[in-house]
C-alpha cells in the first residue's frame, strides 16, 4: 500500500503516475476537498491526514509520501521505522533525519529523501557527471576538478519583478536570510546573505541565456554526496539558486528590508511580506513557469581544460500543468517505484547513485522537459 500525504501544487502530476499506473493508493490531505478536486477522478481513495488514523491504516512494507510541509517529514519517517514501512520525500535531509539511519537499517525499512527537482534531478546529474568524467581517458588524480549546480524556477514571461509565485513566497523569503557555503577559488566561501554574492551565469542553452546565481545552503557536504575523491583538488564547488537577469535589482528593497528584521516581529513581517508578494506576484490560472537547471563539472590539467560538461534542462508550463510540479513530484513517484522493486537499499538515502537507476530516471526526466541534454564544451 502507496500512502501519498500531501496534495498541494507540487504533488499532483507524480501522484496522478501512481494511480494511473495501477499501484494501491491512498490519498492523505489535511483538506479532503482540494485533493477530491485534484485527483478525485482518479480514485475515491481519500482521506483526512491525521497521524493516528495512518497509524492504524500503516502496515510492515507500506510507503508513506510526505508531500506536506517539513515538519510533518520526520515524525512520518519515525512512525515508518515503528510499522517497518518506508518513507519518500523531496526534501533536504535533515540532521534529524539522518540520526534515523541506523533505525533504519535495523528495522530493513529506506527512508529516501531529496529526490524531487533541487534536490533530487540535481544529483542526477552530477552522479552521471561525477561517473563520465571518471571513465573517461582524460581523467587524473592531479587534476583540478570545479562543480557548479543552479537551478531556478522562474516566469516564463518575464514581469518586472523578475520572479512569480507557485505557492507561499514565505519560504523564498526565509531561504533569503539563510547563510550559505561553498568553494571558490581553492577557498572556503561563507556568506551571511545570498545578494552578497551573485553573480551572473550564461546558461549552455540552444540560444544561450544570461541569469543572476547565487550560493544556496551548505555546499560542501555534497561532495561526499556526489563520491568526489578527498584527495581531489577541487577549485570550484557551488551549489547555487538561478534568477532571471534583473532580479537583484527588481529585489533590492525586499533585501534592505529582510535585513532588518529580527525576532518574533521580524517573523510576523516577514509573514505580511509574503503575503503581499503572493498578491502581487502570484502566477495566473494557466500562466506558465519555467525551470532551468544546469549541472556543470570541469576538470583541468596544468591550467587547461581536458573535461567540461554541462546537464543542461529547460521546461516550462505547458498542456500537462506547471512545470515544477512535473519535475518535483514525478521524480518522488519513481522513487516509490524503486522501493516497490526493491531497488533502493534500507537506510537514509538521497536521489540514488547506482548508474542503472539513474540512467532510467534521466532518461524519465527527457520526458518532463522541453529540453534536456548534456553540452560538451570542448566540443562544441
């Protein structure tokens, strides 16, 4: 039994694949009316989220989705490990998620995270990176290797604030005051606020485009994710959150403001804030997104380039709905696939490594985008 908590925006398109595809679903959400709209004529299968009626309904070898926000993810992943059934989320591993791990194990249940867009798609793409460069007959110990990962949902037509709404703007602007890390240079890079350090970035699109990228969260775990030797020399290592070109500017009197803010006050205008920004730049029924995400790793030797690659997607709105919801919810769906096949090990894990999964996944992802592919720089 398949039991998908949560019906929000970007849920629906990965949720529809399970029903569709004939897996035994039910539907949890705290509104028993939205997800009746949102897949009712699919299944009838619906019911009120409550821990205690899961609870009850949760069987040994389950899966549980949580689509809901973060705070529901580790309680869910808790009662999974207590009925051996398995958790799937789109979300950042948290350290209390990763305290779960040995639990985990002991009880034979996966408890996968990370596997939606960013993350999930991302990590996709520099496991294929990581695993080509490796193989390839430039590859040395002594080279020095640069990493870059940014992805962005954007409009796909541009308005003057340089950035719309798919749902609360409440945690754009929370992620705004979040410090980052990263490498630059051979060097540790710490920064308190992201509009401290963008940059500009011209995307490998088939007419190249420029955008505004800054660092995004801790980057530097995410090389172990990504199986980087420790011995490498990595130069560059930026895991980073892409905007149209403009935004900065566009932005610069939410930045001063955000800046100023501080404690219980400083929460509750952040919340008014968020919900001025959703009533001005809230995308319109039937208004495309857009994402766009480029993964890039190079490698060189004595200052010349051997190895530089892009993973490349563009997608945007189209007769089959957003496109963020594609990309974030279908890519949870084969992760529930692949635990149904038992092709994920028991434990805490992010998006898989194991070539044959992502492969198969990257290959799914072709079918969510208008564009999709990898750009050999010293090819092209």
């Amino acid at each position: 039994m398949i039991h998908w908590c949560g019906t929000g925006l970007s849920a629906i398109p990965g949720l529809r694949r399970l029903i569709e595809g004939g897996h035994d679903v039910t539907v949890w959400n705290r509104t028993v009316e939205k997800a009746q709209d949102a897949v009712g004529d699919l299944t009838d299968r619906i019911e009120a989220f409550d821990m205690d009626a899961l609870t009850e309904k949760l069987a040994p070898g389950d899966i549980v989705i949580s689509m809901l926000p973060g705070e529901h993810h580790v309680p869910l992943a808790r009662l999974c490990i207590e009925s051996k059934a398995h958790f799937v989320s789109s979300s950042y591993i948290s350290p209390e998620m990763r305290a779960l791990d040995q639990q985990a194990r002991e009880e034979g249940v996966a408890l996968v995270n990370e596997v939606g867009l960013d993350p999930g798609i991302d990590h996709l793409m520099a496991h294929w990176l990581v695993d080509d460069y490796v193989a390839s007959p430039v590859y040395h110990h002594d080279n020095t290797v640069s990493f870059h990962s940014y992805c962005g949902g954007v409009p796909k037509e541009p308005n003057a604030f340089r950035y719309k709404f798919s749902w609360s703007p409440l945690g754009v602007l929370k992620a705004l005051r979040s410090p980052s890390q990263s490498i630059r240079h051979f060097s540790t890079l710490q920064i308190a606020r992201p509009w401290d350090a963008i940059s500009t970035y011209t995307a490998p699109l088939p007419q190249p485009e420029i955008f505004e990228v800054y660092p995004n969260r801790d980057s530097l775990p995410f090389m172990a994710e990504y199986r980087f030797d420790p011995t490498w020399k990595v130069k560059d290592f930026v895991r980073g959150t892409l905007r149209l070109n403009g935004w900065a500017e566009a932005w610069k009197d939410v930045f001063a403001e955000i800046e100023t803010l501080e404690g219980e006050a400083g929460d509750d205008r952040l919340k008014e804030m968020s919900d001025q920004l959703w009533h001005d730049n809230a995308y319109a029924e039937g208004e495309p997104d857009r994402v766009v995400l480029c993964v890039s790793l190079e490698a060189e030797k004595d200052g010349v380039p051997v190895y530089r690659k892009t993973y490349v997607l563009d997608a945007w709105g189209d007769v089959r709905g957003n496109a963020m919801a594609r990309l974030v919810s279908v890519p949870v769906a084969l992760a529930v696939e692949a635990i149904a096949n038992r092709e994920i090990a028991v434990g805490v894990h992010a998006a898989p490594t194991d070539p044959k999964l992502v492969h198969r996944w990257l290959d799914q992802v072709q079918h969510l985008s208008q564009h999709c592919r990898v750009v050999d720089h010293l090819k092209r």
